[in-house]
C-alpha cells in the first residue's frame, strides 16, 4: 500500500492550522480515500480504487510506534488480507517510516480528527524527482 509506515510513540500530534477542535492524533486506524501526484505544483488527486468485494485498504498507527498497512485482494477464491508492519516516528510535520526493506520520509500536509494528507518526494531513475500525495478518512 501507500504507506509502509511506524512511529516512536507519539500519542497526539498537531500540525498548524489544519487541526480541528477533536483529536489531532494520528494514532488510530485510516482508510485511504485519494491518492495522486504534484505536476508543476498543482496536486492531481484521484478517489482510491478498493478491491470490489473485499474490506476497504487501511493503515493503522499504534501507540507504541508501529504501523501496520492493511491491503485486500481478490484472487478469484474471496478476498485476502496482506498486512505489511513498519516502524514509524514523528518529528514536526515530518513522518519517518522505517520498513523492512526501505525507510520512507512523508510530510504531513494535514493531521485533524478526521483527515489525514501526507506527501512523499523521491527520485525515479528516469522522471527526475517525484512528488505522490495520499489522503486519508479516520475510520
């Protein structure tokens, strides 16, 4: 999935003006709603395209800084569930996710009882640096 991602610990975090009244804390279970692309500073977001039939992809911070990626797929036999379990921290707006193959440096764009948008930047071998943006609806 988007986020392969774990946290050291952060029960609650704020990010600027975005955060509502409720809870700002990115500890919890988030479904992702749209994902996309910055091209020449202008986000192209598109709605997430769950697996027909299957649970609704979700990512899951926990207090003690895991996170785990929750994926369902439907091979033709019902669906199946991929979890995939990193380690993340929190400094500021930056999203540190330490996983098992690469870590991962997003930006928290928003963070507020109901909205999670985070952007990661890293370089393709033949577009130069790229820009993916991912949104996310509290479960």
């Amino acid at each position: 999935m988007f986020l392969a991602v774990a946290f050291t610990g952060f029960g609650a975090i704020s990010c600027s003006s975005d955060d509502d009244k409720g809870s700002s804390s990115i500890i919890g279970k988030w479904e992702i709603t749209k994902t996309g692309f910055l091209l020449n500073g202008n986000e192209i977001l598109e709605d997430y395209e769950h697996q027909e039939g299957c649970s609704k992809d979700f990512t899951e911070f926990t207090n003690d800084g895991k996170m785990y990626d929750y994926s369902y797929f439907n091979y033709g036999n019902g669906c199946e569930e991929d979890v995939y379990e990193s380690n993340y921290s929190l400094s500021g707006n930056t999203l540190n996710i330490i996983g098992e193959e690469e870590d991962v440096q997003a930006t928290i764009l928003t963070l507020n009882s109901s909205t999670l948008k985070v952007r990661v930047t890293f370089e393709d071998e033949d577009e130069g640096e790229m820009k993916t943006v991912a949104v996310f609806k509290r479960k």
